[in-house]
C-alpha cells in the first residue's frame, strides 16, 4: 500500500497510521530522486514527494497511483 503525500520543502506531515516506512522523493529535471524504489511485498510506506522546479507526474499503475508533484 502507498500514500502518496505532495509536500513542500517547509511543510511537516506526520507519521500516516500502520506505515512502516517513509520515503522521501525528489522530482528535478528530466529526474526523481532516487531513481528507484523497492519495497517489500505487503509492507505499508509513505512516498513525501517534492519538487525543486516545475510540476512532474509520478505514475504507479499497478497501484493506480497517477499525480502530479
């Protein structure tokens, strides 16, 4: 399971309740950062996605995830 939290560089967020991790993304040009994320079957985490310059999508299809950052 993925939540998904766009925030801003300033913006705190708290823990999301059953997560067991969390991820923080960094969308620049032409790239995220890291570049790849692996997660454990059945574990829960929190992906807090920022951007440095313009909107970016991210999309997850396998978990119908498609927003914009």
């Amino acid at each position: 399971m993925f939540l998904l939290l766009k925030t801003s560089p300033k913006e705190k967020i708290d823990s999301y309740e059953g997560a067991e991790n969390e991820i923080f993304l960094a969308a620049k040009k032409w790239m995220f950062e890291p570049s790849t994320i692996t997660v454990d079957f059945g574990k829960k985490v929190i992906i807090k996605a920022t951007s440095s310059d313009v909107a970016h999508g991210l999309a997850i299809p396998n978990f119908q995830i498609r927003e914009r950052i």
